[in-house]
C-alpha cells in the first residue's frame, strides 16, 4: 500500500463517518449542519514518522480528532445526540462505524477510536454547539 497523504487520510476518516445515519461527517468546518462529525488534527504533536531500512518509508501515525457537534437549541436533545455517538454500540456511535472500518476504504493500515474528551460546550463560527472530541490514532 503507498502512503496515504494527510488529505487522503483526513477525508477517508470523513467518509466513514458520513455513513453514520443523520451525521454530517466532514473534513473542514464549511457549512456545519449538526448533527456534526468533523475531522481536524489533534492538537499537539498529531505526526509522527517511522524509519525504515528500506525504501518504504517506514510507518506514519496520525493522531486525528473527530469534533462531534449537536444543537444546543433542546438541551436534553443535544446531550442524547452526543450521548449517542461517543456509545461504543448503535447506529449513531463513531467508535463503531470505525470500528466497523478500520482500513478507512483501504486507505490505511489501521484506525482506532482511542478516548473522548471535551464534553460540553463548543463555538463554531459565532454559533454555540454542544461537542465532545474523540481522538483516533491512525497508521499507514
């Protein structure tokens, strides 16, 4: 497999994401419709470079944030939203569409879910949301 650029990676975690049903998975914060997935990188070291003897490059690994965003206009409505996507089960979790998918489409070697953070309130763009991160650890 060649190395995936940061883009390719980036997107092909979006489009997983997008199958979620009702979830707008996204690779940029342009024209958010929450229910929200949006993949940024994490903050912080988000890269590192394997070495190799040969001429394969080595591995890559991304540390990549999923950005979950809900209306905060129905409180309760919201909380049952994030609620429902950062669950390890059902039809709304992220944890198991990427689960479900690890290779994102054949992109990567392997894409894991490794922890939620950051429950609570979240400004995009002047608009208040409620958003919780969940951080994915990526290899190619």
């Amino acid at each position: 497999m060649a190395q995936p650029t940061f883009s390719q990676v980036r997107t092909a975690l979006a489009g997983v994401l997008a199958g979620i049903p009702g979830v707008t998975g996204a690779d940029t914060f342009k024209d958010i419709t929450p229910p929200a997935a949006i993949v940024v990188p994490e903050q912080g070291q988000f890269l590192t470079y394997g070495v190799a003897s040969d001429s394969s490059g080595g591995q890559v690994n991304w540390l990549l944030r999923v950005i979950l965003l809900a209306s905060v206009g129905d409180t309760i409505t919201g909380q049952n939203t994030i609620d429902a996507m950062i669950s390890t089960t059902g039809t709304q979790s992220v944890y198991a569409a990427i689960m479900a998918n690890q290779t994102l489409g054949g992109v990567v070697s392997f894409c894991e879910p490794v922890e939620a953070i950051g429950y609570g309130l979240m400004q995009v763009d002047g608009i208040d949301y409620l958003a919780c991160s969940v951080t994915v650890q990526i290899g190619a």
